[in-house]
C-alpha cells in the first residue's frame, strides 16, 4: 500500500510489523517496525509498505491539530517537536501498541459519532501529541522555551482563543511562562504588547464580518465575544479610527465606486 502526502494535513504512521520505504525531502529511507513515521504539514513524500505490513495511519487536518494542543508548561515544547519530522524511528513494541491503541480510540469515535465524539477525539489526540513529543526525547534543557518559541505559541493560541477573550495571565500560563516573560518575548519581536497584538486580530476579523457578512453588528459583536454590543462598538471605534457603522459604509461606498468605474465594463 502507499500513500502520498501534501497539504495542511499532519501525518502519522506506526508500522507495528514488516518494513516499507519513505520518500521525503528528496532522501529515501528505509523503514522496518516497530517504528513510527511523524510528517508535518505542508510536507510532500510518499510512503510505501510491503505486503504484510500491519500498523495504522492518521491524518490530522490543522484546526484539529491545534485545538487539542496540550497546555501548560510543554506547550511550546509539543508544538516545537511536531514541526520536525520523525522519518522511521525505531520503536519499542509496547510504545508501538499504545500509539496504535490511540489510533483505533479515534478511529471508533469518528466511526461511531455518538454524542461528545469530537470531544473525545481531541482527548484522545492530546495524548497521542504527547505520546510523539517523548519519543522525540526532548532534552532538560526544552525546560525553559526560547523566545522564539512564545512567541510562536502565542500566536497560534491567539488564533485559538482571541474571541474568548483569555487574558495575558491565561495565555502565560498555557504556554508555561510568566506573564512578564511572555510580554518581553513579544514585544522585543514585534514592538507591541500581547494585549496589542490579541485586540489587532479581533479588530481584523470584526472588519472582515462587516465587510464580507450581512450579520447586525450586535450578531458580530456577539460572534466575536463581546457581550456588549455597544462596548463592542467602542472598542472598535478605539483601534479604527471609526465606528463599526461607518466601516460598513465606507466599504459598500468603495464596492459601489469599483462596479460602476468605467474601467470595470466589460
């Protein structure tokens, strides 16, 4: 059997038993199980498996991948270690077992569909990030992440949990960090506060509703996590310069000049 890989899919595959052949990055390896094979994302190759191969595969799409991100201290660490590839580890039997074990939970939850699946989906695929962060034997000195790692860390949970508006502390805590270290990270690498940062992203995509939606503006306030709708327009007018209002008419205004330019006829 062979499998082709490409796109925004993360990859897993365990061979339990029998071997197989890999092609990435423009090296072949050899792969002979127990063994697991970890492609990140945006990666392209092809794996191949000789005829009585047993093991299981997984494809992680990135919105999955993301949301059953553990928390916590090793946050950084997990994330740092499933943007590397594994390319035909040798495994022990027993860690072989239980990442197919993990494999076969999610697979009877996406099968069976029953209420709460997607939540134990996300359970059982947080274990088995975890599992493949150890396997790539991360070392004491990942104790502490690097700079560069928050920031990266923080602007995937920003993505996550902008609209649930998380506070600094939160997000601090959820990467392993003060807050204090988390706020020198970001600024020394883009000149701005994390908060900065958090209310730019809301402000976008609440430009991006009023623009691209017929959504009331309290339907986008409430979709974007404010209570208060007119705390919601405040705080847009605050970071636009304008009203919510006058986003929206200074954007159909615009549309309207573009459709009946001249040079628009066909």
């Amino acid at each position: 059997m062979e499998w082709t890989f490409r796109g925004r899919r993360s990859r897993i595959f365990v061979l339990q038993a029998g071997s197989g052949s890999l092609t990435f990055a423009e090296q072949d390896v050899a792969v002979a199980g127990p063994a697991i094979v970890w492609i990140p994302a945006d990666a392209n190759g092809s794996i191949l498996f000789e005829a009585g191969a047993d093991g299981g595969t997984l494809a992680i799409p990135d919105v999955l991948l993301g949301s059953a991100m553990p928390v916590g201290a090793i946050f950084s660490q997990v994330r740092d270690a499933i943007t590397r590839p594994i390319l035909g580890a040798r495994l022990a039997t027993a860690d072989a077992r239980q990442l197919l074990s993990t494999i076969a939970a999610i697979d009877q939850e996406l099968r069976l569909d029953v209420p709460g699946a997607q939540e134990a989906v996300r359970h059982h695929l947080a274990l088995l990030l975890l599992q493949v962060w150890r396997l790539s034997k991360p070392s004491a000195d990942q104790a502490q992440p690097s700079p560069r790692m928050i920031l990266r860390g923080f602007v995937h949970l920003v993505e996550l949990h902008a609209r649930e508006h998380w506070t600094i502390a939160e997000y601090a805590n959820t990467l392993g960090v003060t807050a204090d270290r988390l706020n020198t990270a970001v600024r020394r690498a883009t000149r701005r506060t994390p908060m900065e940062l958090v209310h730019t992203r809301l402000v976008a995509e609440a430009a991006m509703l009023l623009d691209g939606s017929a959504m009331q503006i309290a339907e986008i306030a409430n979709v974007l996590g404010f209570k208060d709708p007119a705390y919601f327009s405040r705080f847009f007018k605050r970071m636009a310069g304008h009203s919510p209002k006058a986003h929206r008419q200074d954007a159909a205004m615009k549309r309207t000049a573009q459709e009946t330019n001249f040079a628009a006829w066909p």
